[in-house]
C-alpha cells in the first residue's frame, strides 16, 4: 500500500459571521490539480466535536482498502 496523506484544516468562527465555504487547492507534483471540499459545522462544542468524528469515521469507509 502506498504512503497516504490526510489533508485537513480547521477553524473556528462564529457561525453567523460565515458568508460562504469554499473549496481548497491542491497543487501535485505531476503538474495536476486537486480539490477538498471544505466542511461546515455547526453547533456547540459536544456537538461539533460528535459530528466531526463521525465524519472522520465515514471518511474511512469510503476506503475499505486502507
């Protein structure tokens, strides 16, 4: 299996002060470009905190084979 990387950000704003999200850049050594969907959560601290972990574990489900 190759080597992986796991590209993410985070950052935390009051959540009315969010006018859009929008997707990040990736620039790869063979001249291509690649996109991350950025992600927005909402809510308290336990609910973001559950939410994103959630995430985290839907995520590897999309890869079966890690």
């Amino acid at each position: 299996m190759a080597k992986l990387a796991l590209i993410y950000g985070m950052r935390l704003l009051p959540a009315d002060e969010i006018e859009a999200v929008e997707d990040a850049e990736i620039s790869l050594r063979n001249g291509n470009k690649a996109h991350v969907s950025m992600h927005l959560i909402e809510g308290g601290e336990d609910q973001i905190r559950k939410q994103l972990m959630q995430s985290l574990d839907a995520f590897f489900e999309f890869y079966p084979e890690l």
